[in-house]
C-alpha cells in the first residue's frame, strides 16, 4: 500500500511539474519569438561592421563569408574576420571569396595575436576584431558578432537592425537554425534547442522587468555604445558560455535585449555522429552548473522526475497500478505536445515528440560525462584548447 501511494506520488508530481512548465514557464515551448519578416524602410541607417572570428573554417566560409558580403543592407556595412591561428588557409579563403565578389573594400582579414592568459580563445579574437573597428572613422554604430559557421539570410541584417531601431533595443540575438540532416542530428538537435528554452525562456529574456538574461552567439547585434558601458568584451573574456554571459551583462547594465528564433539564418556546423554531439554538450553542461555538484546532483534526480517518470509508469503498468500509469501517461502527452513547434521548427516527424523521454536520458549522460571531464581537467575542450578552469 505504502509503496503504490509513494509511486503514486511520484508520478502525479510529475505531470504537476509538467502543468506549471507549461502554464507558467514563459510560454517557453511555443517557439514563437521570431523577428518580423516584412521588410522595413528606416529613415536612416545605422553603420554596422560584423566581426568574424575563425579558427580553421576554409571549408565553411565559401558559403558563410559570402552570405555576410552580399546582405541586402542599405547602411554602411563592414565585415572584419580575425583568423585565430588557423592551420588550414582561412585568411587565404576568406580573400579569396571577397575577390570573387569584387568585396576587398568591405573585408579586412587581420591575423589574432597570441592568447594571453585569462581570455578564452574566441572572446580574445572578437576582442580584437572590435578594437580594429574601432579604428574606422567613424566606428559603427552596431557590432554583427557572428560565427564563421553561419550562413545568414540576406535579408537578416536588415531585420535585425530594424527591431534594434525600432524598439530602442541594445542587443538583439538568433538562435539560428542548427543543422538538422542525420540521424542524430534529428534525434538531438531540436531537443538542444527545445532545453534552451525551457532553460531561458525567450519571453522572459526579452522582458526588461525578469532578470533573466540569454543570447544565441551565432549571431547577435550589439549597440557599440551599450557594449562599452556595460566594461566591453573583457568583463566576459573567461566565460566559456560567452553569449549568455554577454547577454546577462548588458542586460544587468539596464540595457534592453531580445532573444528569438530564425528559420532562415542557419548554422552550417555538420554533427554528423552521436559522438559530435556528445561533445558540443558536454563542453560546457557543467559550464551552466557553475561547476557545483550540488546542482549536478539535484539537475539528475530532475531529469529523472521530468523526463524518467512518466514513461516508466506507462511502461511498468502491470507493476505500479493503473492510477500511476495514467498519470505518468498524462506528463507524457504533455511533454510531446510541447515539444511539436520546436519539431516543427525543425521540420522533423511529429513522432519524435514521443522520444523525448530517451532523448533526455542521453542528454543526462552527457551533463554527467561533462562534469567527470571536468575534475580530470579535461573541460572546455575546442578547437584545440582546454580550458580546464573555472570561468566566470
């Protein structure tokens, strides 16, 4: 008896967390922040250089590179791609592709210097694109800090600036589309970025009144003068997780930022194995658990919870009783049912929405492996560096 009222318990607790998550968690799961595609005509538009850094990314930037060169923006706009100690010819390419859209003018190509200690490697190179923009005359008006992996939209720059002018926001960010091809990029993908927003919901980042703060790094316009006032690239320079961490610096500066999904704007990176997904994640999980074994222990017993009971009540009918495994039932149908607009983001089978469940145990497995790389110093892998530290 006792042990059919705690299954019992355990279950409903469950599907209520559930009900709250989707009733009262910022309307996380509808995936609908989203920039306005109408194309609009400001009065004046404001000068903006995109800063690029790229480490070993020749094969990615005939596509990427000339994505930024040939955007439909009526304003001054300038790219500037720092090559952070690339081995495969990325200066040469990026040359290459601005020469074969007679582009030399809006491309400046300078090579990153040595990392000094205390900068994570991608934050030393964007540092060092911003201090060469500020040598234009006169320096932007905004900053496009984008990945070498992303192939914009044409028009992006142009919506992107228009909601920043439009609604006086200071940093205005894309989750862009994450490739979606394999198998495992089917499977994981979309559940990557349905946890990002359960974690940050969109609707609450992009209130000036919820603390919570949240930017999408492959792709976020910045106001120069916010990014000064809030201390520059530098207050973040050891942050492995470095957009929510600039986000949630300029927001705490009394800045305004707006956080949404494109389905335009997409990333080139292939995860094409398991075992390239594993790693993305398992780069920075612990990263987002402030290295604490505290919070890592209470993250696994609520992924359980969440994701676990439910279908193990349905699962385990015969064992827990009808009553346990109609609840367990009833969490698992809302779970999927959340999960369908970032599926159909995505453009994946409905089915999936059922997976979700397995999907997180392997997610689960990934936060663990992320903590275990860390107390051997082997986190924060990338490009070649570890940074097996605490950043802040």
């Amino acid at each position: 008896m006792l042990k059919s009222a705690v299954c019992l318990g355990v279950s409903v607790l469950s599907l209520v967390i559930w009900v709250t998550l989707i009733g009262f968690r910022g309307q996380f799961w509808r995936a609908d922040q989203r920039l306005d595609e109408k194309l609009i005509d400001l009065e004046e538009w404001p000068s903006v250089t995109a800063v690029v850094p790229a480490r070993n990314e020749a094969d990615l930037l005939p596509v990427s590179l000339r994505s930024l060169l040939t955007q439909d923006y009526p304003g001054i706009f300038q790219v500037i791609l720092v090559d952070d100690q690339s081995s495969d010819g990325t200066a040469e390419v990026a040359r290459q592709v601005a020469q074969s859209l007679d582009a030399n003018s809006r491309l400046k190509i300078c090579s990153s210097s040595p990392l000094p200690i205390g900068w994570s490697g991608k934050l030393w190179a964007v540092e060092q694109g911003i201090q060469q923009s500020e040598l234009q005359t006169p320096p932007p008006d905004y900053l496009l800090l984008t990945d070498a992996d992303v192939e914009h939209d044409p028009v992006n720059l142009r919506q992107l600036v228009a909601k920043a002018q439009q609604e006086k926001l200071d940093l205005v960010s894309l989750m862009v589309l994450l490739r979606c091809q394999s198998f495992w990029e089917q499977l994981l993908i979309p559940a990557f970025v349905f946890f990002f927003q359960k974690l940050y919901p969109f609707p609450w980042v992009n209130d000036p009144s919820k603390p919570i703060a949240a930017a999408a790094g492959g792709c976020i316009l910045l106001r120069s003068t916010a990014l000064a006032e809030a201390g520059g690239i530098q207050v973040i320079r050891q942050a492995l997780i470095d957009d929510c961490a600039l986000a949630q610096a300029i927001k705490s500066n009394q800045g305004r930022i707006w956080l949404g999904l494109s389905a335009s704007t997409r990333s080139l990176r292939p995860y094409p194995s398991l075992e390239t997904i594993w790693e993305m994640v398992a780069r920075t999980a612990f990263t987002q658990l402030n290295y604490s074994p505290l919070l890592l222990g209470g993250t696994l017993i609520g992924l359980f919870l969440i994701y676990g009971v439910p279908p193990l009540a349905v699962i385990l009918v015969g064992l827990v009783g009808w009553p346990v495994a109609l609840a367990g039932l009833a969490g698992w149908i809302l779970m999927a049912w959340a999960y369908l607009p970032t599926l159909r983001l995505y453009r994946c089978s409905p089915w999936l929405a059922f997976c979700l469940p397995a999907i997180a145990l392997l997610y689960t497995a990934m936060t663990l492996d992320s903590a275990l790389r860390h107390w051997r110093g082997q986190g924060g892998a990338w490009k070649g560096r570890v940074y097996s530290e605490p950043r802040i």
